[in-house]
C-alpha cells in the first residue's frame, strides 16, 4: 500500500469538505492506493451523527462521493500516463444506506474502477464498519478540462 495519501501528495492546498487538508472543518479523509483498490479508514466524530452513536447519511454519502472522486482521479492518471491526477468531478453517485453505521469505531472505504474511457471512470464503492458493509455507492466521474470551476484547484 502506498505510505502517503492521495490527497496529501497531489491535493496539499484543497478545500474541499470531505477531501480538502486545508478545510479546518472538513472531514479530511485520506486515501491510499492498495493495489488495484484505494483504501481509507476514517473516524467520525460526536458531531457527525444523526442519532445516538450512529453516523449520519449526508457525512456517509460525503465520504463515498470523495474516496470514489479520487479513485477516479488516481485510475485517469494511471491508464492515461500522467504524472499528476487530472481534475475530476463527480457526474451522478448513488449511495444506498444498508444499516446503521456506528460512530464508535472508525469506518474503512474501498473503492475499485468498474469501467472507464480516458476521461470518464465509474466507481463503486463500500463503507464498512468493523469488516461489515453498512453503505454502498455507484459513481461516475469525469475529468474537467481549462474554464471549468474545478480545474486544478490545488
């Protein structure tokens, strides 16, 4: 497994919410290339919760959508030979909520391409709690070219 995290090594000034290092209120997750998958354990905090001990679906769908938008991202840089991840966003994502995830241990991601052309990838995704699969996500992700917001907001 890769020892630094995707966003730590391509993404040093991000702001984004779920992603962003620089976001002091953001979740900061962290993904690592493990072979043909990219990996992430992350552990909620009191204030993500929806209910008593349990995880909130908006902080779930948050933590999917990134690791799979990175995911996407690392797979583009790889099958296209790029020395940097290209700037992706995310098209469409669907998340399906299976149980209640407690917040008393962290969660693992893990994400692997499903198909993908040389600016598109789709992504599924599992969230999962103590090896149990509590949320799934199907997403497709696009590269955005120059003029687009995204576009290397590094």
């Amino acid at each position: 497994m890769e020892e630094i995290a995707i966003q730590d090594k391509y993404y040093t000034r991000g702001i984004c919410f779920g992603c962003g290092p620089t976001n002091e209120k953001g979740l900061k997750i962290k993904s690592y290339v493990d072979g043909d998958r990219v990996v992430a354990r992350w552990k909620a905090e009191p204030h993500h919760q929806a209910f008593e001990g349990v995880l909130c679906g908006g902080i779930i769908g948050t933590l999917l959508d990134c690791h799979s938008n990175w995911t996407s991202a690392w797979h583009l840089m790889v099958k296209n030979g790029l020395d940097q991840p290209p700037c992706t966003v995310t098209g469409e994502f669907a998340v399906k909520l299976l149980k209640p995830t407690p917040i008393d241990e962290p969660v693992e991601l893990s994400a692997a391409v499903v198909e993908s052309t040389k600016s598109k990838a789709v992504i599924e995704t599992t969230l999962s709690y103590k090896g149990e699969v509590t949320a799934t996500c199907r997403g497709t992700f696009f590269a955005v070219k120059p003029g687009h917001p995204a576009y290397h907001q590094r």
